[in-house]
C-alpha cells in the first residue's frame, strides 16, 4: 500500500518524536545527572574504589578467600582471582578516620562515603551508639566494632556525672593553688570560677568560658559556634538551643551588648541565609524566589506572605534582619 504526502509526514514526525525522546533520556542519564561530591581529600581513592566495586556483581567468592571474575585467564576458564582484602578490628574515632581506616574495618565504600558526607555537613558521632545508626550497618558487624569505637574528648558529650565532677575539679583546682608557689606556671587542673559570675554571652571568649564549671574546650567551642551563626545572642535563653548546654549553665550569663551581626534579605545568598539557625534551607530558598518574583522585601510584612513563616518564627529572626 503506497502511503500518501500527508500519511508520510505524520510518520517522519513520529519517528523524530522518538529519537528525541530516547535521546533525551540518554543525555539525562549520561551527561546531566550531578555526581555527588564529598568534601574530603580521599575524593579520588573513593572513586577509584566505587570503579573498582562497580562490577560486584559478576564477582564470585573461591573456597581460598578470593573474588573470581568472569574474563580471560591463563588456563581459559572464563575466571581470574582477586585477591580480597580481610576485615580488620583495631580501636578508631569515627569522627576523624580516614576512608583507609574504614575500609580496613570491613565497610563498603558506599558507607565510607555516607560517613564523609555526614561529617562534611557538620554531623558528629558523639557516643559509640551514634555510629551504630550508619546505614547498611549489619548486626554482626556492629558486635564487631563496638567494643573498640573510641570517641575523642572534643566530641563527647557531658553527662551529669561528668559535671559534678568537672564542678568538684574546679573546687579542688582552687585549693590547689593556694598551695603553688607565686612563681609557678603549671596547675594541676583548669582553673575554674568558685563561685557564679554573670559573663555577658556576646563578648566571653573562649577561655573565659571554659573558667564555668560544667564548660570545657568542645562546649565552649560549640557556644562560639553557635553565637557566630545566630549573629549575636539576644536572651541568654537561646543557651539551652546549643546541643547538649544543660539549662542550669544559664543562670553564669547575661547579654549585655546586642546582635554585631545582621541579614539584609535583599542582599544575603541561599548560603549564607540556610547558615543563620532561625532560616535553615528551605527558608533561604523561599527569600531568594520571592525576591527573583517579587522584587525586594521591604518589611516584615512581605515576609509573612512566604511558607514556613509563621508569626513565631519571624519575632524570632526579628533582630537579626535587615532591609
């Protein structure tokens, strides 16, 4: 049957519909999609690790502790042997092992990758349970490691025995002291305040802080942290929005100067908005599409038209924001 111009036509347009299709999905799948980036100096070693895993599936396991894999060989029989690197066990900190360490371990490359990514974005293991929580983590290999997973001091957390400890350190330190030469420059402990003192939150530096007891090097640092993202503390309430700072340390502080730091929300990146703890992510983004729609925000006002903005949170990022 001969086909007319017009029935001709309609299958050419057809037949480009699909090649596009198709093609679309190849560019998509081959060029377009972003790899996943880890913010680490192992990059390379990893992706040369994922190369080396990617064809795990044609990996079989030989009665003499190696993967065979399907390909050429001396005596032709379709298998060459990898040779498999055993697991170890040694004591780590998951909080600064490198990707060597966790491969030796046992885990797979994908999870080394996950712990590099949870790091990278300012995560912690802050007890040997924590790292239990690593996905893919099996129950046999768990028994395994947990007797040797060892936590650093700067990422502990303090527990109410460790308090009451550090408190009767501090009491011992001054007595101690009394005892020391004028002249003498070593201290058995840190020396810590005998009694409360009001330290005004927004210019206590970090030795200062780590003179209350119950404040040691990782919280003091976690205080400073937390004070350059908000920008400066308004109430010395927003204390106890620090991880793990016990509500009984609020009564050492007081806030005497104001916010040094501002947002201008017609100025400040996705970034630098998603860093402020009152925005976070989903906040910053919605400011920048308003703005990309609407123009410039000029009050409080604009800023209650956009999701996630309730009443509560805007009275909170009050004094933080700028026009």
């Amino acid at each position: 049957m001969r086909l007319n111009r017009s029935d001709r036509r309609v299958l050419l347009l057809l037949f480009a519909v699909v090649i596009a299709f198709w093609g679309g999905v190849l560019l998509d799948r081959w060029l377009l999609q972003p790899r996943s980036s880890l913010v680490s100096l192992d990059e390379v070693a990893m992706d040369s690790l994922d190369a080396a895993w990617s064809g795990a599936d044609s990996l079989q396991m030989s009665g003499g502790g190696y993967l065979v894999r399907k390909g050429e060989s001396d005596n032709n029989s379709g298998y060459y042997a990898v040779p498999v690197q055993q697991s170890e066990t040694f004591p780590f900190d998951p909080n600064t092992a490198d990707s060597t360490t966790f491969l030796r371990l046992g885990l797979a490359p994908w999870q080394v990758r996950s712990i590099y990514k949870y790091r990278a974005r300012g995560g912690r293991y802050h007890r040997p349970e924590d790292f239990k929580r690593l996905p893919g983590m099996a129950p046999e290999l768990w028994n395994r490691l947990a007797s040797f997973v060892r936590i650093g001091e700067p990422f502990r957390y303090y527990e109410r025995e460790d308090l009451d400890r550090e408190r009767n350190a501090g009491r011992v330190a001054g007595r101690e002291a009394e005892r020391l030469p004028e002249d003498s420059s070593s201290y058995p402990y840190q020396e810590k305040f005998s009694e409360v003192v009001q330290l005004d939150l927004n210019a206590v530096d970090s030795a200062t802080l780590k003179k209350v007891p119950g404040i040691a090097s990782y919280r003091a640092r976690q205080i400073l942290n937390y004070r350059d993202r908000l920008g400066g503390f308004v109430s010395s309430d927003q204390l106890s929005e620090v991880e793990g700072v016990p509500v009984e340390l609020q009564e050492w502080f007081t806030v005497k100067k104001g916010v040094f730091r501002k947002i201008n929300l017609n100025s400040a990146s996705v970034g630098q908005l998603a860093r402020h703890p009152y925005v976070g992510s989903a906040r910053a983004k919605a400011i920048v599409n308003y703005r990309r729609a609407q123009g410039r925000i000029r009050s409080l006002a604009d800023l209650s038209l956009l999701p996630d903005f309730s009443s509560e949170v805007i009275a909170r990022l009050e004094p933080y924001l700028e026009f």
